[in-house]
C-alpha cells in the first residue's frame, strides 16, 4: 500500500515538474555572442538588393552569362554573372533587347578567349571582366554604352580529379 501510494505521488508530481521552466542561473539568462555565419535570409536580402533596379538612369539587363574562370591558367571554376549595362544619350534599353544575341555570342567569345581571373576563395577580378565586357557592349552598342556592371557573380569551383 505504501509502495502504491508512493508511485501515485511520484506521478502525480510528474506533470508540475515538467511544466515549470527551467532554473535560470544568476544574472540572468545565458546569451550567445557569435553570430551564426550561415544567415540565409542576410544573404538573401543582399543578392536581391543587388539585382534592384538603379534609383536613376537608363540601363538595360542582359540575360545571365556563364564565364570559366582560371587560376594561374588552369580553369578552376565558373562565374556566373548578370550584365547591366548603363546607356547614355542615343541609345534605348530596346536597342540593347535587340542586339542581345549579338552582344551575349560577343561575350561568350570574350570570356573563352581571356577567362575571368581568380582574385580569392569565391572571387574573380571584376573591375577587369567588367572594363572587358564593356569594350565588347561598346564593339557592337556604340559609345552609348557608358558602362557595365556584373551583377551576381556566383561562383561554382570544379572538383578536382
């Protein structure tokens, strides 16, 4: 009887103890100071931060471009990338739409020819394919063109065999 009676109150005192909050040590609560470094939602919100239109000008995006990019003249990876291009006076983001195709097999021979240069860990010399591409936009597109910027540029490093 009083083994029955002591596992009633073992039990009955079960659910109580399970329901309060756990011991808070003194001050307070403990309280992490690292930041954890895979904050996807951060991350997210810069990427499409950067593919937001520019609060002023003229300028037309063209679609992705994949380029190799190499380190000490071995390809190790690819970029992908967006060019916008910046018009000036004379020439209308439609101009730049119908010369697309043309302008994009420009590029694709620009970056096989001379490959974006591995700069880091997940970087490439932008200012250079930028300066490059630009010249190729200016080939086709005129002086119209005032500048190019490479949106993105994720990279995707080869596995080694």
């Amino acid at each position: 009887m009083i083994r029955a009676l002591a596992i009633a109150l073992v039990f009955s005192a079960a659910p109580a103890a399970l329901a309060a909050p756990p011991p808070q040590p003194a001050g307070g609560p403990i309280m992490s100071n690292f930041a954890i470094p895979n904050d996807i939602e951060r991350r997210l919100d810069e990427i499409a931060a950067e593919f937001d239109p520019p609060e002023h000008g003229t300028y037309a995006d063209l679609p992705m471009l994949t380029a190799p990019v190499v380190e000490n003249g071995r390809m190790v990876a690819y970029a992908f990338v967006r060019p916008r291009v910046r018009l000036g006076d004379g020439l209308s983001d439609a101009e730049v739409h119908r010369n697309a195709h043309v302008i994009l097999d420009r590029y694709v021979k620009s970056v096989h020819a001379r490959p974006f240069e591995r700069t880091g860990s997940e970087a490439f010399d932008r200012a250079a394919a930028q300066e490059r591409l630009l010249a190729v936009t200016r080939e086709v597109m005129g002086e119209g063109a005032v500048s190019l910027e490479l949106l993105g540029g994720d990279m995707r490093l080869m596995r080694r065999r």
